[in-house]
C-alpha cells in the first residue's frame, strides 16, 4: 500500500470521528393542557373521543421527537405509523406513563377498546402520585367501557376519574389530539 492509500484511508477514519452540531432538545409545540370528558354514546354509533394531548414528561429527545411523529401521523391519518411510533418511544423509555396514556389513547381511537383500557392501567401503574395523568387514564377506561356497552364499569371509571379532581380549568381551549374537538 502507498502513502497516498494510507493518507485516504486516515482521512476517512478521522472523518468518521467528526461530529454533528447539535441541536436544541426537541419540544412538543402542543397545548399543555386539554380536558377529556366522558363521551355519551349511542348503541351502534362510533366513538367520539376527546383525547389528551400532554407533552411526554421526558427530557430524552428521541422520546420527543418520536411523540411528535406519532401526533403528526396521526393528523395525517395514518394510525399504524402513529403506534409504531409510540412503541418504539416505550422501547426507549418503558416506565413512562404519559407514553402509556398516548397509545391508550390511539387504541381508544382505533376502537380497541380492551386494549385501550390495558394501556390505560398500564400508564396508572407508573404514573406515581400524578393525580392529574390518572384521572385521564380513568376517563380513557370510561370511554372504552361505554364503547363495550359496559354501563356499570364506565360509571365506575368516570367516578373514579372525578375522585381524582377536575383536569384542567374551564378556560382552557378544546383540541384533541387525534383530530377530534
């Protein structure tokens, strides 16, 4: 091998230890806060659901960027990409329960309802003393519950809910997360 083969060689190694500038820790530009009231149905209709769109309480930025993927596939339309992203913010950050309550939300969305109020429980087991993140879940519950035609276990959830206090104040402004008012 010549010098010259030597000398590229050094250049592309030393080029792959260079690095990228960074960037700014990604944020959600999402409201912080948005209620989620239970949804009276009607037998036979589909389900209207108000989600909460809570910007993920994690200072990973992947885990960011992912949850912002998911809410713009999600505004596109495209459901499945939306999940996949979210799962794969899990597989980085499994203990995080806002995580847990985005992909019950989707589910509750797609109308998988038992697994809507898996994922709930899931994100209630890690959601700690976060009294506000639990009475979301509950109302994801109730609305899975009314979707399923379980009256008694919606009740049940929506007190549940409302043992945990009001969401947010009146005067926040309402816009859901998967698109829905």
């Amino acid at each position: 091998m010549n010098r010259y083969g030597l000398v590229f060689i050094s250049v592309l190694l030393l080029g792959g230890c260079a690095t990228a500038p960074t960037q700014a820790p990604a944020t959600s530009a999402l409201p912080d806060t948005v209620p989620q009231e239970p949804v009276p149905l009607v037998p036979g209709e589909g389900v209207i659901v108000v989600p909460e769109p809570e910007p993920v309480k994690s200072g990973n930025p992947a885990v960011v960027a992912l949850l912002d993927r998911a809410r713009s596939d999600t505004g596109a339309g495209n459901r499945g990409a939306a999940g996949a992203s979210l799962e794969r913010g899990l597989r980085i950050e499994p203990r995080n329960a806002w995580l847990w309550h985005e992909l019950a939300q989707l589910r509750l969305a797609s109308g998988q309802y038992a697994q809507a109020v898996s994922l709930a429980r899931k994100s209630i087991s890690f959601a700690g003393g976060d009294r506000r993140l639990q009475a979301l879940n509950w109302r994801v519950i109730g609305n899975a519950r009314v979707a399923q035609g379980d009256s008694a276990g919606a009740e049940q959830a929506f007190k549940l809910a409302a043992e945990f206090g009001p969401v947010v104040p009146a005067e926040q402004p309402a816009a859901g997360l998967f698109g829905n008012p």
